[in-house]
C-alpha cells in the first residue's frame, strides 16, 4: 500500500521528524504492540489524510493515539480528528501517556481485546453462502495448456520476425 502517493509535498519529512521526536509512552506502546502482536505490521507515524496516526496497522484497521498533556484542552480538534480516521475506515483507540507509562501490559491486553472484537465482527458479517468454500487442489496436468509439450530437443524456434 502507498502511503505518500497523494500526500503533499513535505509528508515524508515530517513523518520522519514526528519519529523522531517520539515521546517515551509513544515508543514504549510501539515496542509492546510490536512485541505483542509480531505477525502484524505496526507503523509510526503514519499519514491518514492531514494528520499522522501516532500507531497504525493497515491490516486490522486500526490506528492508536498515545494521548498527553498536549491534548488537553483539544478536544474538539482531536474529536475532528478522530471522525476524519474513522471515515477512512479505521477504528481509534486513545491512551493516555500515563496509561501506557504506568499499565503497559493492560493497555496492550485492551488492544488485543479489540483486535479480537473486529474478528468476531468480520464472522458475524458473513451473510448465508458468503465465507470460506471448499478449495480443490489442481494438478497441473489437469489444467488445459495453451503451449505444446516441451520437446526433448529444447525450446522451439522463434517465428520470423520476433527475433532480438
């Protein structure tokens, strides 16, 4: 997936710089989700839209904000915020700093919690006929071939004109 592809001039930089300048809490959940969930793939400061998603992980649509002293008194423009991200499809969890600093291992268990929840969501979705179907194995052999047998004498001849 591309991230920057329609993201204005001056994205990656500033991503790299929000990086960066990471505050502890912030590092110390990315290394637990990392630790905690190794088979999916966590980014830092990821751009979604105009704003950078302090955690995000595209296959569970979910992005992660590590709330601090910052965010008080914005809580309309992080409520703003947090509509524009979940209009892209992602669903927000925010911690506090303190939170993540004092109870890291239960803020990774409300995680797991909810990346649980989106998976019985996904089965209770399913509607009659849709979900997994029986796959059947196919040999090579009995597919149709297009190509005639290779020969023992190596590959046939180039027609004229389709040379190098």
């Amino acid at each position: 997936m591309r991230l920057y592809a329609k993201q204005p001039i001056g994205t990656v930089p500033r991503a790299r710089q929000l990086r960066r300048d990471a505050p502890e809490p912030e590092r110390r959940l990315l290394r637990g989700v990392r630790e905690a969930f190794p088979a999916l793939k966590w980014r830092h400061q990821a751009p979604v839209g105009p704003y950078f998603v302090d955690i995000l992980c595209f296959s569970e649509a979910l992005a992660i904000e590590v709330d601090g002293e910052t965010h008080a008194g914005a809580e309309r423009y992080d409520t703003a915020r947090t509509r524009f991200i979940e209009s892209e499809g992602y669903r927000v969890r925010r911690f506090w700093n303190n939170e993540v600093m004092e109870n890291l291992d239960g803020v990774v268990d409300t995680i797991a919690n909810s990346l649980s929840h989106r998976e019985r969501e996904g089965a209770a979705q399913r509607r009659k006929g849709e979900g997994r179907t029986h796959v059947r194995t196919v040999k090579a052999a009995d597919l149709p071939s297009a190509l005639p047998p290779p020969s023992a004498a190596g590959p046939s001849p180039l027609p004229k004109g389709e040379g190098l």
